[in-house]
C-alpha cells in the first residue's frame, strides 16, 4: 500500500470516530436535561409505575343529584328535585343549592315536624268534617260548587266553615254575596266572616283594599297565609269545613296537605268537565291525592249538559269523547259523585251571591247539588 492510500485511511478513521463521540456526547448531554421518566419498579415480580406528584389543593366533589322526594317529605318553597327532609342527602345535593331551605335541611331541624301541625290539630278538633275541593284544571266551576255545597249544608241546619286558599284568585266573598266585608281579630284569633247563623267564610279577598288588586306572591308567602289560616282563625265547633283550592297540584296544595296531616282529613271532592282536556288533568289529580295519603271521596262533573229552563231538555254541550267523568271514575277506581248541569240561574247565583236552592229549588242543578251532598255525607259518615 502506498504512503498515500495509507494516509486517506488513518484521515477516515479518525473522522468516523470523531462523529461517533460527538453522537455519544450529544445524547448524554440530552438525557441530562429531558425530564425524568416513569420508570417500571419491580417489587416482588409486581410491576409499578412512579406515582405522579399529587397536587395539594384538591377541590372537594360536589354530590351528585338525589332522587326527587314524595310530595309529603318535601316542603312547600322546595324545588321539584328536592330529596327529602328525610334523605341523607338533605342540603348537601347540588338541586339543594338556592333552596330557602338549604341551611335547615343540612342540620337536620328540617327532619323535626313544624309546630303549626300541632297548632292545626288543635285548632280543628271540633270540626267533624274536613272536605278539600280540588281539581286539575282551572275554569271548571270548582269554586262555585265549594260555595253551594256549603249553601246546600247549611241549608240543612248544619254549621259549616268555608275556607277559600285559593289566593290569587278569591272569588269566594263575592259568590256568598260577601264583598266589602272584613275580618276582625280578637283574643282568640281571626273571627270569619258570617253569611247566616250556620256558614262561615274565611278567604284573602276580605283583606284587599281593592277587590282589583293582583295578589302577585311567591310559594314562601302564601304558605304564611295558610298557615295563619288554618292555625288563627276561630272556627269555634263545625259540621263541616270545606277549602276551596286553586287548581292544579302546587304550593298551596302541599300546604294544605301538610298543615292538615295530623288534623284527620276526611278526603277530596274533585270536580271536572265532561271533555279529555279537563279528565287528563284530573287523572293527574287523582295520581297527587294517592301519592300523599289524601283520600278522594268522589268526583262531580260540573257542566255536564245544558238544561232548557223551559222544557228541561239537556243537551251534551262538552261532548264526552273518553266517556266523561263517570268512565274515568271506573277507569280510576274512585267513586263518582254526580253530574251537575250548565244552567245560566248558577251563574246568577254565583254573581248575586245566593244558593241556588233560592232561585229554584227544584231545579235540576239544585236537586244535583243535593245528590252530591247525600253521596259526600255517606262517604264521610263510613270513617
């Protein structure tokens, strides 16, 4: 080999391991400054990672939505998600978060029954009955047969309170021809209003400086008002009390059920129209009664047909496409009380505030009306 062949081999060399130390050099100096990876460790053939550092501030979950609670164990300002009084999760699930009553269910004072129970129990124990007309859609005339039904006991020498808790809308005074009149306190309490010797009315529409006034209140608010209601006014000893409630299944409703749980509710009376739109509500209606232990006693259905007031010809103006109330009752299994005609004179009476017996006392309605109060007495007198 010659001198220069020689030589373009030792240059070569030297050049490939020049290259092969500054690799090596380059790779020790990258492994330095990479972050260290998660090695395996084997500890007893078991194969572990390197935990990660944990951070020290951890946030603490929020729980998860309860279960929505039984109408009875949730009260009356709570949300629709509300678990219970009773639940372990009572003010710490998230639908507790803006509840009013948030603070109280979280400590437990929530589960402890409200004094005003006691109070209603006492306050009603010399009542023999207690009826709630209910019904599941509004426009049905719920308050006009709350208001003849107590005309019709009365009529039979029977005392008999009316309490009206419909609040926003009180159309009771007016149709026991009672406006302008007042409410008087004294020391055993509120004094209800008087039509005659037998009936007494109790309502909100007495307390309204202007009978056009809106009554435009939350849940909170009108619970105050039915308690006060039920714990303050003197009744003194009844045959019967009816209450007249808004439609639907809301606050007052809860309320009512509540305050009254302790006090011996004898059941509803539920009134509907003859047509699906109203028998749909009502079903719902039923469905509420049973869900919180409140007897229904039957079911009216008011405007069943019109009655000719000269011939006495009734006509089906609501034409009963499910089989009107009477089918729903079977249907249900809930007893049927009656049907009460459309006639204008129930109209007259409602707006002259006079029981129908007094227009026409043997009128179809007014022999209705009568029907009815034999079929509640009946049911009231088997408990």
């Amino acid at each position: 080999m010659s001198a220069t062949n020689s030589n373009l081999v030792s240059f070569s060399l030297g050049a490939a391991a020049g290259v092969a130390a500054c690799g090596t050099l380059y790779w020790a100096l990258q492994k330095q400054t990479s972050p260290r990876a998660a090695r395996p460790n084997n500890v007893n053939g078991i194969s572990e990672t390197e935990p990660k550092e944990v951070s020290k501030h951890v946030e603490a979950e929020t729980p998860p939505p309860a279960t929505p609670a039984a109408p009875e164990d949730r009260p009356a300002d709570a949300p629709e998600s509300c678990p219970g009084v009773s639940s372990e999760q009572a003010g710490k699930s998230s639908s507790c978060a803006g509840c009013p009553n948030q603070a109280l269910c979280a400590s437990g004072e929530a589960k402890k029954k409200d004094p005003a129970v006691a109070d209603v129990q006492e306050r009603l124990s010399a009542v023999k009955r207690k009826i709630l007309v209910l019904s599941g859609k509004g426009g049905v005339g719920k308050s006009t047969v709350s208001a003849q039904l107590s005309f019709g006991f009365s009529g039979r020498g029977m005392d008999v309170g009316l309490l009206d808790v419909d609040i926003c809308g009180p159309s009771v005074p007016r149709m026991l021809g009672l406006l302008g009149q007042d409410v008087h306190q004294s020391s055993e309490g509120w004094s209800p209003v008087y039509v005659d010797d037998h009936l007494a009315v109790m309502s909100i529409g007495f307390m309204l400086p202007n009978q056009d006034d809106a009554i435009i209140w939350r849940g909170p608010r009108k619970n105050g008002l039915i308690k006060q209601f039920l714990t303050d006014v003197n009744w003194g000893d009844l045959d019967a009390l009816i209450i007249d409630t808004p439609p639907g299944t809301s606050d007052e409703h809860l309320s009512i059920v509540t305050y009254l749980q302790d006090a011996k509710v004898d059941g509803a009376v539920i009134v509907t129209t003859p047509q699906e739109v109203s028998l749909m509500d009502v079903r719902k209606e039923i469905n509420f009664c049973r869900k919180v232990g409140l007897p229904v006693l039957g079911v009216i259905e008011n405007m069943s047909g019109y009655a000719c007031p000269k011939c006495g010809h009734e006509e089906r103006i609501f034409s009963p496409s499910t089989g009107g109330a009477l089918a729903m009752c079977q249907q249900m299994e809930v007893p049927f009380l009656g049907s009460v005609p459309l006639d204008g004179r129930v109209a007259a009476a409602g707006d002259q505030g006079m029981p129908l017996s007094q227009l026409q006392p043997d009128g179809p309605v007014a022999k209705c009306i009568d029907k009815v109060i034999n079929a509640i007495l009946k049911e009231t007198d088997k408990k």
